[in-house]
C-alpha cells in the first residue's frame, strides 16, 4: 500500500481554538502546489483521511482542486495533533489487509512524524514543513514500510 502523509498548509496563529485555525493566503497557495507537484505522480487515491480541525479540512479542499477525488474521504478524530501514531498506524494495516493502494493522510505535527516512524521503524520521526509530504510504500504482511521521499513546497521552488 502507497500512504502519502501531508501536513496541513500554513496556518493562522490567532483562532477561537487551535481546531478552529485557519490555512492563511500562503498555505492555501502551498497546499495547491503541493497538489500539482503530487497529481503528476499520484492523480487518485482510494481513500483520503483528514483530520477534523479546519486547517486540515481546508488543506484538503485546497488539494482536491488538483488531485482527483475518485475515492472516499474520512475525517477521523484520531488524526489531530495529539493522535496516537500507533492507532493510526493500526488502522492503516487493516486498511492494507482490505485491500486498499493508495492512501492520502491529512494532519498535523506532531502525529505526521511519529506516523513515519511507526511505520517505518528505522526511521526517527522526520519534521515537516507545512504543506510537506512523505511517501511511505507499506507491506501489509511485514507490517513495515519504507519512506521513499518526502517533499516540501520550499524545495519545489528551490528545484524549479
């Protein structure tokens, strides 16, 4: 199974609550050109899951306007920053074992570093930058995966 993790795009500071921040100018424009640079790669994905804060949800409208939304999206309540790694982690094996190929995660840090080194032991929990994405090729049956690239929308501008 392909698990691409994305970080929301860059947020506001000043909300009602930390769930109620909003993406800002630049993180709705990141999170599109993030979405372009994937969609080159990547054009669907079976299953989309997003974290219910707004920045998330945003982050995602902002990203379905260059990624194809042929599959079914799931916001869970797991995926907020304090989400547990290894619930997540569980739930994408069984996500694996039903079959499922390509799976597109929308959340926050901490939870998108420790996500990649749940699932691929080896590896400390990287940083992200915001609108920053990991791909992750997950084996099922050993239950690990290998981190194949991760990619940030400041290294996109640098390489073009």
């Amino acid at each position: 199974m392909h698990v691409y993790i994305m970080r929301h795009g860059d947020a506001a500071l000043d909300a009602a609550s930390d769930a109620q921040r909003p993406l800002t100018h630049c993180g709705v424009v990141e999170s599109q050109q993030m979405s372009r640079w994937l969609a080159s790669q990547q054009p669907s994905f079976d299953l989309t899951l997003v974290s219910p804060f707004l920045r998330a949800q945003q982050t995602l409208n902002a990203f379905s306007e260059n990624v194809t939304k042929s599959g079914k999206v799931e916001t869970l309540d797991m995926l907020t920053p304090a989400g547990d790694a290894q619930a997540v982690g569980d739930y994408l094996q069984g996500l694996a074992s039903e079959g499922v190929e390509n799976v597109m995660i929308i959340s926050h840090l901490p939870l998108v570093g420790y996500l990649v080194s749940t699932l691929c032991p080896e590896q400390c929990p990287p940083m992200f930058s915001t609108a920053g994405i990991a791909h992750i090729d997950y084996d099922a049956k050993l239950a690990r995966g290998t981190l194949c690239w991760q990619e940030s929308p400041s290294r996109l501008a640098a390489a073009m």
